[in-house]
C-alpha cells in the first residue's frame, strides 16, 4: 500500500513550479554547456585541494586551532552552512548557484570564487569598453612584463614589481605622455603564473582608455619609462645587454582599439577569450609553456606545487587583482560592488529549492556539489533528488518529517494533513 505522506508528497515536488523536470535530462545539453559543467567540477575539485592542503597546514603549524576556516576563509568557501537550509537557484541561461554556504570571495586562494567574481569583473569590463566608444574614446591593452628567475621569490618580486610601478608613473615625463595621449583613466589586472624553469612571473594587464589617434608609437615611450622604472628597482640588470636587448623587445606589448569582441588569448582548450577577459579572467589560464596560474597547482599536484601554493597565498594577501583609476567607475556608470558580494551570487535567480542538513551533509561527503548544479541545470530540484537517491543517499527515518522538509525545499507549498 502506497505511503500517502511519501506519496503525496512526491505530488507535490512534481507540481512545484520550480521544478525543471525529469524530462529536460533525454536532451543533451550543447558542448559549449557540457564544458562549462566539467570546467566547474574541476574547480569543484580544485576547491577541495586547498581544503585538504590548508586543513594540513594548519594543523601542522598551528595544531591548537580547532577549526582551519579560522585562518584560511578558504577551508569553509562552499562547504559549510550558514544557514539551516541550502538554497539551489537557477534561472535558464544562467549558471545554477547555491546560497547560505560560507564564502571565501578570494580571487588568490579559491578556484570557485574567483571564477564567479571575474565572471562579473568581465560585464563591468565590457560596459566600460561600450562606454568608452560611446564617448569616441579608444581602449588600448598595454602588457607590462620584466625578467625573472627561478631563483626569485614572488614577494621579492612582488616588491619590486610595485615599486617599478611607481617610479613608472612618478613625475613629468609620465604626465606629459599621458597628456600627449589623451589619457582618461584605466583598469589594470595584476597577474602571476609560475613556470618550471624561470619560476614565477607577476605581470600586469592595464585597459588604458586614450585618443583614437594614438598608434603604436607609443609603445617605445612606454619601453623607455618602464625600462628605467626596472633598472632602478632592481629587476632589470643595465649591464647584462643580453637581457636589455630581450627587455626592450618583450617587456612591454601594446593592442590597439580592444573591444569586448577582439580574441587576444586562447585560454583553454574550449573557447576565445576578448580584451575584457584577458583583463578580468586572468586565474582562468591554463597549463601553457609560459607558466601555469597557481590554481593549476590544485590540479596537477606536482611535485613542491602544495608549498607553492602557500608561497602564491603568502604573497599575495592583501593585493588587489583589480584596479580602477579613481572616479572612472562613476563615470561610466558602474556601482560598486565587493568581491565577498560577487562571490556570493545567485540572488537574482529563481530558487529551485532547499537541502536540508542530512542532504546537504552527504552531498559534501561525497564530493557531489558539482554534479548535483548540474542536475540543477538539467532537470530542477526534481532531478537533484533523484540524483542524490541514485548515489545512495537515504533520508534518516527521524527528525524533520519529509512533509515538513518539502514545506522547505519549496516556500510557499500549502500544509496539508493526513487522514
């Protein structure tokens, strides 16, 4: 005989309007989808690397501390709740998203975070380059590299690079070229990558916005500052000729009239990336010959990649990958808007559904925070429990009953009684 709680309630889950349905799974969903979904378990999994190595490290270095998310935001980003329910939201032609689960919002140390928070930097970056046409501005792309060495450390390096910056822009010659440019502001994105032979490799990205008439002959103005920023901090030899003569041909690359359509970079195996991704997307590069990104470490697992990471966490605390010139987003009518916030996301979305403590509890055993998205994604919160039946999950036969849980998942759902 059928279980009228169970079996009404199953009713009621099938009506719900936030569920997607069961069907949605026999279409497969485009490549472009099913890349997206694997490129997020792999950041899933990446996520989990640093917990395990934090959780570690912590316990090793400071084995007192009874919780590691107490040093490391990181350990508890998308693992721990906040709240006595998980909320799933989706909205078709987004990316599924869950809410009240701890944040890290640190585009350094998390994979995940700093995929969602550089989706967002990308739109910002994207409406400055439409307003910057609309004001019959050009935007330009100017690369700042310098050499380096396996032998450097990247807080060395880090230090150096910041005061080559400033030495760059102090003074009247800065001035006069930013005059003779038309110069209005920028956004600049710094970036590191890590190569087994010249070790690591901070470098800067900046969206300059400058007159249409500017061409590339200024890029040998910008090689002779940068080339005497460098050699006065201490990261360019003037002596070693070799070196200078690779300086002047590398050190500084400028693209001309960038716009959110221009494809600059192939950054992975899927797809092109614009000016505006290069800039905001810069944690989402690859294993090239070049350098890999530290979250690539998280990935491969190499050999002395777990005490990188921690050298990557060390040296970078504290910096910002984004810089606006101030002013520049009032101007273009942007607001202002934390990485905590943009990490977080999802509250424009529908929500599908809640996982109670027990689900929530066994999806995170078994690793299972992607995949359930996914099914998010495919089929709604129909599927996400279906899902979750199909890889063992049984609910506990005490506690919250399951008419009560449905009155959860899906707000709103009317009581009813049994008779």
């Amino acid at each position: 005989m059928e279980d009228p709680v169970n079996g009404r309630a199953d009713q009621e889950r099938r009506a719900s309007p936030g569920s997607l349905g069961i069907t949605a799974k026999s279409s497969p969903p485009p490549t472009r989808e099913m890349g997206a979904r694997a490129a997020r378990a792999e950041k899933y999994q990446a996520l989990h690397q640093a917990r395990v190595w934090i959780g570690r490290r912590v316990n090793k270095l400071l084995p007192d501390v009874q919780f590691p998310g107490e040093i490391f935001r990181t350990f508890d980003c998308r693992n721990v709740r906040t709240s006595c329910m998980v909320e799933v939201r989706h909205t078709t032609g987004m990316a599924a998203n869950y809410r009240n689960l701890a944040t890290c919002g640190s585009v350094w140390a998390c994979p995940v975070c700093a995929s969602r928070i550089q989706e967002r930097r990308r739109l910002e970056l994207e409406h400055l380059v439409q307003w910057a046409e609309d004001q019959g501005l050009q935007a330009i792309m100017v690369t700042f590299t310098f050499p380096h060495t396996g032998f450097d450390s990247l807080g060395d390096l880090l230090a150096r690079q910041a005061d080559a910056f400033k030495r760059f822009r102090r003074g009247s010659p800065f001035a006069r070229l930013k005059a003779s440019i038309g110069f209005q502001g920028l956004v600049r994105s710094l970036e590191v990558t890590h190569g087994l032979t010249n070790g690591w490799h901070p470098h800067t990205h900046e969206l300059w916005l400058v007159s249409p008439a500017v061409g590339q002959e200024i890029r040998a103005r910008l090689v002779e500052l940068w080339e005497r920023a460098c050699i006065a901090a201490g990261l360019l030899d003037p002596a070693d000729q070799a070196k200078v003569y690779a300086f002047r041909q590398h050190s500084v690359d400028v693209r001309l009239n960038a716009s959110s359509g221009d494809y600059l970079a192939k950054q992975d195996s899927s797809r092109k990336w614009g000016i505006t991704h290069e800039v905001a997307k810069a944690t989402s590069k690859a294993g090239k010959a070049k350098g890999v990104h530290p979250h690539e470490f998280l990935v491969r697992m190499a050999k002395g990649d777990e005490a990188r990471y921690f050298e990557y966490l060390e040296a970078m605390k504290g910096k910002r990958q984004l810089f606006w010139s101030p002013g520049l987003k009032d101007r273009c009518g942007l607001d202002e808007v934390s990485d905590d916030d943009l990490a977080l996301g999802g509250d424009d979305a529908d929500l599908l559904g809640n996982l109670n403590q027990d689900e929530w509890d066994f999806i995170r055993a078994k690793r299972l925070a992607a995949q359930v998205l996914d099914a998010a994604e495919i089929g709604g919160f129909d599927l996400i429990l279906r899902f979750l039946k199909r890889r063992g999950y049984k609910p506990p036969d005490f506690g919250t009953s399951f008419v009560d849980q449905d009155e959860h998942r899906f707000p709103g759902l009317a009581p009813f009684s049994v008779t």
